[in-house]
C-alpha cells in the first residue's frame, strides 16, 4: 500500500476506488484525522473504503462524510484485545463504535478468524454481537504470521476450526452475505479453505483457488467476477 499522501499527489488515474488502512494509536484509532485532508481529495476522485478502529460518534459523523465503506473490525474477546491490541477496553467499545458508524456509513464487520495468535477465542462471540445488530454483510480474514512481528512464529488456526467459524455464521445468518477477504494464508492451506468456504455457504471470495472456483461452477452456482475490495 502506498502513503495516502503520495496518493493524493498522483494525478487522477484509472482508480475506481480506495482502500484506507493503517495502523491503531494507542487509543485503538486509525489516525484518519492527521491526513484529513489528503483523504478528501480521494474522496472526490473515487469511492473510499476505510478501517477507521474505534469510534466516537462525532468521529463517525465525520468519517461517514467521505467514506463509501467502512470496514470495521470487530473484536468480541477481552483477552484478545489486550493480548493483540495492548489495549485494556472491553469488547463494549467495539460495538458501541460500531453502532456509531451505522448511523452515518455503510459498514460492513469484519471479524478475523484465529487473531490471537492464531487461536480461536471471541470469533462466535462476535457472532452472537452482531445478531442483534442486523448487518448489511460480514466479512471474514484469516490470521496469517507476519514476519517481524510478535506473532511470526503463531500458526494459524486450523482448517477445521476456521471451517466451523464460517459454517456458525452461515447457519446464524441465513440471508447475509458472507464475504472471504483478501487476508488469508496462502498455498495449500488457502486452496482447502476457499474450498471449505464454498461448501459452507460463503457468497464471495477476495482471488479465489482455482480449485474454489472449479467446485462452485459444478455446483451450479452463479459466478460473478469483480475487480474490487469485496466490501464494495
């Protein structure tokens, strides 16, 4: 990803649309505001999907003021949020951020499967949040080690584990589409899973396996290709 302020600097191109991200001050905030004006002038050239990190509600005024998207991680686990976040706030300040941004955004949650270190530990309880919450859509990631990160060396959630995930919220949410984004790990793992996902009932991948792609076609299922984050 490019700095938004080399961005902002290009002459408009081809762009059909922004993805916003970055990482979280010490408050659980992407610091959207110190570039404020740099993403305006996105704004006005192409839709804007933005990670915002919590929110007040003044904040999220703003923030639905420019966004078209706002991809919003859902963190449902104390310990999670301490252990990943370094953050001592209750999964309450999540919701209510959410909340907040509803108000003023189309946002859709995202919950990653296996972010404490690749353990399984509020995934069902973001679930359960959000089923009072009628969602327009849920995306799913994957945790994936980063190198040079306190996590390098954390496998990642197993197959069956990160299965059942998709599968609870297929049966929870019948009618909402489910998303597979782009974070995910690679290789042999991302072929079982994209196939697993299928199977559960996931409506759109972010660059499917091959394999994925082979298995929804004889199953008779309608493919759509698109060139987009899977939340627009």
């Amino acid at each position: 990803m490019e700095p938004v302020e080399a961005v902002a600097a290009h002459k408009q191109g081809l762009e059909k649309s922004y993805l916003v991200s970055g990482g979280c001050n010490t408050r659980g905030q992407v610091p959207l505001f110190e570039k404020w004006d740099h993403l305006k002038v996105l704004a006005e050239r192409a839709p804007l999907n933005v990670h915002c990190g919590l929110m007040e509600p003044e904040a999220a005024a703003r923030i639905g003021s420019i966004a078209e998207t706002v991809s919003f991680d859902l963190v449902a686990d104390a310990g999670t949020i301490q252990r990943v976040y370094g953050l001592e706030l209750e999964p309450e300040c999540w919701l209510r951020s959410y909340r907040a941004l509803v108000v003023h955004a189309r946002v859709i949650p995202h919950i990653c499967i296996g972010l404490d270190a690749g353990k399984i530990s509020g995934e069902f309880k973001a679930l359960n949040l959000l089923r009072g919450e009628a969602p327009e859509a849920i995306s799913f990631i994957v945790f994936r080690p980063t190198p040079g990160t306190v996590f390098a060396n954390a496998p990642v959630p197993s197959l069956e584990e990160t299965a059942a995930v998709l599968v609870e919220a297929r049966l929870a949410f019948p009618r909402t589409p489910l998303y597979l984004g782009c974070m995910r790990p690679g290789g042999r793992y991302r072929g079982q899973l994209d196939l697993l996902a299928i199977r559960a009932g996931i409506n759109k991948i972010v660059m499917p396996a091959a394999g994925a792609r082979s298995a929804a076609a004889e199953m008779g299922l309608n493919i759509i290709d698109s060139e987009e984050c899977c939340s627009l």
